[in-house]
C-alpha cells in the first residue's frame, strides 16, 4: 500500500505550490496591521479563497489518512490562518447599502465588460447592416420599417415630434415602460441560454437601423437624429447593458464550472440583477429626456450638447464609481 505522501503526492508536486503560494499570501497579509482582504485585487481573492478551500479538504484528507504529524501540522496552521483573516474580512462593518449598491452597479459592468461587449457587437451590428441593407435597397424599407414610418413627416427639419408641453408627462411615461420592457426581455431571456437574449438585441438593432435608413432614403435623417440624440446614448447603452445581464444568466448556464447549474444562477444572479436595477434606473433618465427635452425647441447644436453631457456623465461613474485605485489617488 502506497504511504500517505504518495496518496496526496506531498513532494514536488502542485500541492506544494499551492501550500506555498497560501502561505506568502497569509504571510503578506499577516504583515499588515488591519490583514484586510481589500489590499487584493478580485482575482487574488477569488485565487485565495479557492486555495483556502483547498487546504481544508487537504487537511481533513491528511487527517483521515494518517498523514505524518507535520504534514497535518503545517496545513493545520495554514488553515487557521486563513480562517482568521477571512472572518476578521467578514466581521468588519460594511458601507451602508445604498452606497454599496450605487458603486456595485459600476463594478459588476466593468468585471463583464465581455458580455457588454457582446451584446453591444449584437445590438449595433444588426443595426449597422439593416441601415446599409436600406441604403443600397431601399425598397427593402417596405419590409422592415413600421407603417406609421413609411410615409412620416418630421414636424421640424431637426425634430420628428412636437409633443404639447401638458402631453410631454405622459409621452415620457410611455417611453419609459415600453423601454423597461425590453430590457426585462432582453435580462430575462438570458435563461433560454441567451439565445431569447441575442433575438431581443437582434431584432430591436434590426428596427432602429431600418428606420435609420429609411429616414436617410428620405431626407430626413437630421430629424430622425435631432430626435434621438439627446436620449438615444443613455437609452442605447442602457438596452445593451441588459443585454449583457441576460449573458451573464446564459454564462451560468453554458458555463457553472464544477458547481451545479442552479448554484451557478444563484451565484452570478446577484451581479446579473445588480446590472438590471441600474439600468431601469438609466432608462428612467432617458425616458424623462425623451419625454420632455427631445421634444422641446431646444437648438440641434444643443441636442449635441445633451447627448455628449449625458454620456460623459455616465462615462465617469462607470469608470470611477468603486473603483479603489481611483479613491486611493483622490
């Protein structure tokens, strides 16, 4: 019978490595006077979180196996280690929840900034085709363009509607539960696996490319986009923002790694519906634009303006908002 060494393959083996690199973490960490987790970066935690759970199934494995006293000593060690910088990370007071929430929206979109990207690349890439499609065919409108903007006729040359100021309310209270909706379709479809998700992003860019290049066709494309410009940023990124919650659901579908499929929606769920609530949130904004700015008398150059403001802003707290190393310079 083999000894316990050979049974875990102790010597020169990836269990040495992984005990040495625990222990020059728990080492590192030790140093400091506070031992907070903080000081790693979310891929280190995850890495020390995993070794630690690898040194006490190697520990309860050692034991049960009659592992030599120092061998069961040494992870002993380890794993107390770790368990008192875990808990004392754990017990610390926590930031009140709506400040967490307000930075953790930031933080899960820049942690899958992939599945932003894809859905994005979905979204715009259907849109960028069926506008080219138009263009060279514009007989191919009749297909694809809804019959209320066939034969539309902008009320100004740099804006479709003039919404009455008493009807701007209920103008913006529409746009916002029709914008809502689809971005719970495009959230929730993400449990068909994504594939309801890519239809969402697929067919909405498909319709606001048409629409884009049937209004070209037309020569009234500066009305279209003074329309849509002072909205459209936030209300586009937002549409693709939920499309890439809906990913992440697909992520723990096609991907939950060594745990079961249920424990994976569990686990990345939260990052998922942090993702939706903010961007509910985002869609209230634009559609309180949409129902009131985009529709006013407010010049073309200043729809511009608004556009590139509200997305500057946006820019900024997605990019600064929980993110450590910017606090730490400021």
């Amino acid at each position: 019978m083999h000894s316990i060494e050979t049974n875990m393959n102790y010597e020169g083996s990836d269990k040495q490595t992984c005990w040495a690199r625990f222990e020059a973490t728990v080492n590192n960490l030790q140093k400091r006077r506070d031992k907070d987790l903080r000081i790693l970066s979310e891929i280190e935690l995850m890495d020390f979180f995993n070794q630690y759970q690898t040194i006490t199934a190697d520990l309860a494995r050692a034991r049960s196996l009659g592992a030599p006293d120092s061998v069961v000593d040494r992870l002993n060690r380890m794993a107390v280690a770790g368990h008192m910088i875990l808990y004392a990370y754990n017990a610390k007071p926590k930031p009140k929840s709506s400040t967490r929430w307000w930075a953790s929206f930031a933080q899960v979109l820049r942690q899958n900034l992939w599945a932003l990207g894809l859905s994005s690349i979905l979204f715009f890439g259907a849109a960028l085709i069926t506008f080219v499609a138009v263009i060279q065919n514009p007989p191919l409108g009749f297909d694809l363009v809804p019959d209320e903007f066939l034969h539309f006729n902008p009320a100004k040359e740099d804006n479709m509607h003039d919404i009455p100021s008493l009807s701007r309310p209920i103008a913006a209270s529409s746009i916002m539960s029709n914008n809502i909706q689809v971005s719970l379709l495009a959230f929730g479809f993400g449990l068909t696996a994504g594939i309801g998700t890519s239809a969402i992003l697929l067919f909405n860019g498909m319709y606001l490319g048409a629409i884009a290049g049937w209004f070209s066709v037309q020569g009234n494309s500066r009305a279209l986009w003074g329309w849509v410009m002072p909205h459209g940023g936030v209300e586009l990124l937002a549409i693709c923002i939920a499309g890439a919650g809906g990913f992440l659901l697909a992520k723990a579908i096609y991907c939950p790694g060594q745990v079961s499929r249920r424990t994976a929606l569990k686990k990345i769920g939260k990052s998922a519906l942090t993702m939706e609530v903010g961007v509910i949130v985002m869609l209230v904004f634009a559609g309180l634009i949409e129902g009131f700015v985009s529709p006013s008398s407010i010049t073309y150059p200043t729809r511009i303006a608004v556009l590139i403001s509200t997305l500057g802003l946006w820019g900024c707290y997605f990019a600064m908002a929980g993110n450590q190393v910017f606090s730490r310079r400021h």
